[in-house]
C-alpha cells in the first residue's frame, strides 16, 4: 500500500441529502434536498449526513393553521450520521415574511431530541428542549452529538396560544429550518443543508378569549342585554346587567350573573338563544369573534354558523342567525361591568 506524505491533500466530498415531507389534511407533500462539499486535509475520515422530516398519522404536520382548538403543532427530523466519526448537530429555526408584525414573537417553539418519530406530537412533552419565540432576528438552534453511523430524531413544536390568535387573525409566517453537522472546530469542517420552509397560518376567524370576570352586554347604542322571558332580550332603557364570563377551551359561558337567573347560561336551542341552568354541552359554549363593526360576534358551538343577533330598533329577543361578516344586529360590546 502506497503511504502518503503529510503534505498530500484528501479531498473529503460531505454529501447533504435532507427531505422534508409535510402530509396535511389532504396528503399534500413538500419536499427539500440538497448537496454540500467539503475539502480538508484528513487521514482517513469520511463525512455524511442523510435526514428526513416523516409525519406519521399521531403527529402534527408544522404546515398548520392555528384555531382556537388547534393551538399546537409537531413535526420530527430523523439524522443519521453517515461519516466515519462523530459530529455535533444543530437544528436552527427561525422566521421571515410575517404578514402581521408581531405574530412570530407570538409563536413558541421546543425543539428536542425524542426515542421514535411517533413520540414528536403537538401533545408531547418534550424532555429537556431548547425553547425560545420564534424571530426573524435570531434563531433558536437546538445542539447535540451524533455518534458515527448513529441516528436520531429531533422533534420541532410550535404553539400560538387562543388567546393571542385574534391580534393575527388571517395572518401568516414562514418557518425556516436550518439543520447542519459540525465535524470539528474549524469552519472548514461544518456541513449545512439547504434551508426548509414551512408556512403556518392563523385561522381568520381566530376566536377572542376574554378573562374570567364580571360584563355588561351591549349593541351600540341600541340597549343592553337582558334576561327577558324564557330567553335574552335588548332592553332599549340599558338598565345595567351584570353577565359573568367563564372561559373553557377556547370558547365561553355567558352565564347570568344576578337576580333570579343567576347561574345560568346562554344556551342555544333551534332558533332561539335561551337561559337554562349549566350543562357543560356544546349548545352553551360560545366563541367570541372579531373586533368587527367597533364590537364582538358570538358564534354557537353547539350549531355551529350561527351567531347571537338581534333584529329590529326596539325591545327585541336575542336569536340565532347565520353569521354575517360586519353585520350591526350581529356585534356586541363587552365591556367589564362597573365595579368588577
């Protein structure tokens, strides 16, 4: 075998091989991949890395649109170490082209490394990540050390909180992901990928979650909002009436806070908005929408499309219609009650 001197140069080829497969609702896919060179002066080592993103049916896509239940999403990375010696990983995530300033800051990532591709969901707790909010100024760069020929999956969370959603309604950012394997000290010895993006949205009805506490119910200057009856009415004297907010998963309870009726709730029944002693069920659940129109849409769980509406000028029952954009006999304030 010929020897070679210390002055003889190995050319080390580092092949970068990266496909991100993001499976939606509908099964569509996206794919990335990339090569890089290295040259340095080595004996015998040999680099290379192979990764993939594989949703699989338990985990959450990172292309996602954030509603008010669906506050959360996950995606994992699978890298292998195809060199000959170990190597340092980094995993970095960042932002570029927000449609609404702000909504990357809103946005929390973890990023961690998991035993299989099946414990990276939106629901997993990920043990030890590195966090930190997304930003378009700086990137939140997981760090770790693959052995030679070894694999491992790092698993990518995002979360918007409900209660953020409506300041980005209809909003949307770009998540790029930026993984690469350091060799050695020397710069020379790093290998990056190409960079993925993955675009997340924020549903455009993103519902609004008030805190706990004491309201008044208006329509403009209209009136205020009443028991009337065995339903809801507008009272055009606006004799103040204190409702109660109590906050669910993303929704609320609109609960009668005084007199005779206190305790119960907004509950939706056909067309017809009525006060009935608590239940927990779906037809007293509301979610708030908007600001539209200087005030407030109350869109019903329980049937969905129809939101609270009052008819009319004068003394009027509150019912149930389909949601209109901007519609007047559709928004209401909420303003905290006097005192509360």
């Amino acid at each position: 075998m010929t020897r070679m001197s210390s002055g003889t140069r190995l050319r080390l080829i580092a092949l970068v091989s990266v496909v991100l497969v993001v499976a939606g609702g509908g099964g569509a896919a996206a794919y990335w991949s990339g090569q890089a060179q290295l040259q340095a002066q080595a004996g015998t080592a040999t680099t290379g890395v192979r990764a993939a993103v594989l949703p699989t049916s338990t985990t959450s896509p990172l292309v996602a649109t954030y509603t008010a239940e669906h506050t959360r999403s996950a995606g994992a990375l699978q890298i292998q170490n195809a060199g000959s010696r170990s190597a340092t990983l980094e995993v970095a995530v960042s932002a570029e082209s927000p449609s609404v300033a702000g909504l990357p800051a809103a946005i929390g990532v973890a990023i961690a490394p998991v035993a299989t591709e099946a414990a990276c969901n939106a629901q997993a707790t990920l043990a030890s990540p590195t966090t930190g909010q997304l930003s378009t100024a700086a990137s939140i760069t997981f760090t770790g050390t693959i052995a030679a020929g070894a694999s491992i999956f790092v698993c990518v969370q995002t979360t918007l909180p409900a209660q953020s959603q409506a300041s980005f309604a209809a909003g949307q950012v770009t998540l790029v992901l930026a993984p690469s394997l350091r060799y050695a000290a020397a710069a020379a010895w790093t290998v990056a990928a190409p960079m993925a993006r993955v675009t997340q949205l924020v549903d455009a009805g993103a519902a609004v979650l008030l805190p706990d506490g004491l309201y008044d119910i208006g329509q403009g200057g209209k009136g205020c909002i009443q028991p009337g009856g065995a339903g809801i009415e507008r009272h055009p004297g606006c004799d103040s009436f204190t409702w109660s907010i109590v906050n669910g998963s993303g929704t609320i309870a609109i609960v009668a806070g005084e007199g005779d009726r206190a305790g119960q709730r907004w509950t939706a029944t056909g067309t017809a908005l009525q006060l009935q002693p608590a239940s927990e069920g779906p037809s007293q659940q509301w979610r708030i929408s908007g600001p539209v129109a200087g005030g407030y849409r109350l869109e019903s769980v329980g049937i969905p499309g129809e939101c609270a509406t009052v008819l009319g000028n004068g003394r009027e029952a509150v019912s149930l219609q389909p949601c209109t954009e901007s519609s007047a006999a559709q928004t209401f304030s909420l303003p905290p009650a006097s005192g509360s």
